[in-house]
C-alpha cells in the first residue's frame, strides 16, 4: 500500500459521516463521547442499512451512573444487576431494574462487582432515546442453570455473552 492508498483508507475510516436513523443528527461513526467529567472513545456499531441509530452526542447522553461508585455507565458497557440491602438509601442517580426485587445497575470495575461471573446485561440504547438495560444471563446465572463452570474471556464482550447464553440454552433444550 502507498501513501496516498494509505490517506484515503484513512478518509474512509473516519472521515464519512452517517445521518443516525433514529436521531436524524449528523455525526461520525467514531470519536470521543464526554459525561459525567469522563471522556470514552466510541465506535457504532452499524445497523442493518448500514448507517448508525444515534449519532454521538444522543450516545453520550445515554450515560448513567452506577449506583454503587457513581461512576460512569457508557452504552455496551457491561454491567451488574444487584439488589440493595436497603434501596431507599441509594443515590437518586441510581437507576433501577425490575419490582419484585429492585435491583439496580451497576458497573462491572473491581470495586463495585464482585466477579466477572456476575455481569447480568449491557447498558444499551432504547427506542425512547434513553440507555435502558439488555439483559444476558449471568455466568452465575448460566452455571446454576446447566452446572457448567462458566468462563469468561471478555467480560465486556455482547458477542461472547449471547454466544454463552445460546450455548447454555441448546444443552437445556437437549437435556
Ligand atoms: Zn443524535
Ligand atoms: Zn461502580
């Protein structure tokens, strides 16, 4: 490859702008999102037309925190579902999944999850324009289910936990 191949490769990349399907914003498929005091580098992934749902800034609006650190949540984070002891006492921040019981969303750094083997979903974009919750099942959760130790290569990786959970599924259904 020449120079000249290697700019244009290099224009293609990051130089094309999308117009997000469900925004209707402008905006490159990668660069830096900013919330909460924290920047994190973001690439779209690209949906069926070929073209992003949201454009960057509606992504970064996205973000939560947890509700344990109060760090950072950015969409395809990974993320935790505990229930609190006493959930009255959580930061208002705190978003919440499910009733009966209330848990809330939480972050998978090493001071908030207990084990990689407790990442219950990711932090994804909904219809509504909000980050809302797709829940996987657990490594736990896939353990208790099939009594396979469960190992976790990349615990932030949505491909590796659908791959698990479909693994988990088809042994269920052959048992
Ligand atoms: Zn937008
Ligand atoms: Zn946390």
């Amino acid at each position: 490859m020449n120079l000249r191949h290697a700019w244009i490769d290099f224009r293609l990349l990051f130089g094309k702008r999308y117009t997000a399907e469900k925004c209707g914003h402008d905006t490159r498929r990668s660069g830096r999102i900013h919330a909460f005091d924290t920047y994190r580098s973001k690439q779209m992934p690209l949906n069926m037309n070929g073209t992003a749902d949201w454009c960057l800034d509606c992504i970064g609006k996205m973000t939560i925190r947890c509700a344990w650190c109060g760090n950072p949540i950015f969409i395809a984070d990974p993320i935790t579902l505990y229930v609190p002891n006493k959930p009255d006492e959580l930061p208002e921040y705190a978003v919440r999944y499910g009733d009966d019981p209330v848990s809330v969303v939480g972050c998978m750094l090493m001071s908030c999850a207990d084990t990689s083997a407790d990442r219950s979903g990711f932090w994804m974009p909904g219809d509504d324009g909000k980050g809302r919750v797709a829940r996987v099942p657990s490594p736990f959760e896939i353990m208790l289910a099939t009594g396979k130790a469960q190992v976790v290569e990349d615990v932030g990786s949505i491909k590796e936990a659908v791959a698990s959970a479909r693994r988990a599924e088809e042994f269920l259904r052959g048992a």
